[in-house]
C-alpha cells in the first residue's frame, strides 16, 4: 500500500504535468491602424518602428498580458476603409470630426492634447518683419498644407480640390516640405503641429530664427482612440490601460518631449 505521503506526491506531479502541457491562454490580438502622421507614426509602411505610436504600444504590451497590440501599416486616406472592413480594430490618435461621424465606432478619451499651428517666413527678402497680425487673415496666401488632414480654418473639409481652390494651397505627405516651402518663398503660411515643429527645430536650430510661429491656433487636438463595434477589446477595458501608463509615468514620459500635453480624463 502506498503511504499518504507518495500519493500525494503523485497527484502533484501529475498536476504539474498537466499544467506543463496546458498551454495558458493566448493574448488577443488587437490590429491598431498606423497611418503616416508625423510625429505620431512615421512611413509605418517602411517597417521603420519610429514615431510615438510604436513607443505607446510597446508600453501597452508591457504594462500587461491579456492583449497583444500590433501595428498594421495603413494611409490617412485608406485607413476609414480599413476600419469598415475589419483589416484594423483601433485607431489612435484620432478625432470623430475627421470624418468618422457616419462610422459605427467606441470613442475612448485619450487624455493627450496637440495643436496645429500657422507658421510664416519671419522677414522675407526685402520686406519687413511680420508680424501676429499677418495671421489673422489667411485670403491671399498660399498656403502649404498636409494631404489629408482636416483643418478647422476649412471646416474640416479635406478634399483637395476644395483646398487649393479657396485657399490656394498646396499639398504635401511632408510637413518637412512644406516648411521648406515657406523657408524658400514657394508657399507663405503652412500649418503644422506643435509637437511635430518641436521635433523640427531642435532638429533644424539654425532656421529658428527665421520663422514666425503663430500664436493663433487652428484648432486643438485633443486625441480619441476609435474603437470597431467588434474589437477583441472594449473602450473601457482600453480606457483602464492608458489610466494604467498614466499612473506609471509612461504616458508623460513618451509625450511630454514633445510639448503633448497629458490632461485629465473626465471620470477617472
């Protein structure tokens, strides 16, 4: 007869056994739309995993184990179609006036704000050094501006056709050239955002000096993930993971560098 003690050793091994072949349950994989919005998520079709969305993620990941986020390279343009038909579950960084209003969706308050701002040649050639009030009124100025994004001064109306006949603009996938553009004289006001001028000038010291940066604001970015009907995760269950990255500092930590302000969320 087998002693208490064996038997019982037995039914541990065997349960250890068990627990070996088990495999745990397997993360689930939520497809997170990467568009071309610099500083946001930069040539994601490239592979590249620059931007701060690929740092956001990675935080994700890390902060627990239950959802696996990836990024799926899509375009300002394509990514609506993506959503509709299920190739991404989540778009981040985004707002329900860019076109989303007719999109069944879950709209999660991301607690980070941006702005997009007008930027001008400070003296051009031969004349005199402008002022704030150059801002005021943008008929008869060529503007520079980013294919596909919606700009309050339109009334969010993207399409190019429209832009560049009632504001004689010019349309770029580059904030870098439009910025050039108003350096050289070829366009004389772009806009951009904050954070991605930030990024610029400390990569471009020496053109500081020569560009007028609006006080004047177009508009506010205060940023929303937008969530599918269908997502393998819910608002609220994304909701308590961002308020997670802001309890452990990562949020501040990978925003703050870029003058995106981490604000507080209503309810939390």
């Amino acid at each position: 007869m087998s002693s208490p003690i064996r038997t019982v050793s037995r039914l541990l091994l065997a349960t250890l056994a068990v627990l070996c072949v088990v495999p745990s349950q397997a993360a689930q994989l939520v497809r997170v739309g990467a568009a071309h919005f610099p500083p946001y998520t930069v040539r994601p079709e490239s592979g590249a995993d620059t931007g701060l969305l690929p740092q956001l993620v990675e935080a994700l990941n890390a902060l627990q184990n239950d959802y696996q986020f990836v990024l799926v390279p899509t375009s300002i343009p394509r990514r609506f179609g993506d959503f509709k038909q299920g190739r991404v579950d989540m778009a981040i960084f985004e707002n329900p006036d860019w076109g989303w209003k007719d999109i069944p969706h879950t709209t999660v308050d991301m607690g980070l704000e941006d702005a997009e701002i007008f930027v001008a040649q400070r003296q051009p050639d031969g004349q005199p050094v402008r002022q704030q009030s150059y801002f005021a009124d943008l008929a008869g100025k060529r503007l520079a501006l980013f294919s596909g994004y919606h700009y309050e001064f339109a009334n969010f109306n993207a399409d190019p056709k429209f832009l560049a006949q009632n504001y004689d603009a010019t349309l770029t996938y580059s904030h870098d050239s439009n910025l050039l553009m108003v350096l050289r004289g070829r366009a004389d006001v772009a806009l951009v955002t904050r954070s991605y001028l930030s990024d610029y000038l400390l990569r471009n010291e020496k053109v500081a000096d020569q560009l007028l940066v609006s006080q004047r604001i177009d508009q506010i970015y205060h940023h929303y993930a937008i969530l599918r009907p269908a997502a393998p995760i819910t608002g609220e269950a994304f909701g308590k993971l961002l308020q997670g990255l802001r309890n452990n500092g990562q949020m501040l930590k990978i925003f703050d560098p870029y003058k995106i302000a981490v604000v507080p969320v209503p309810g939390t």
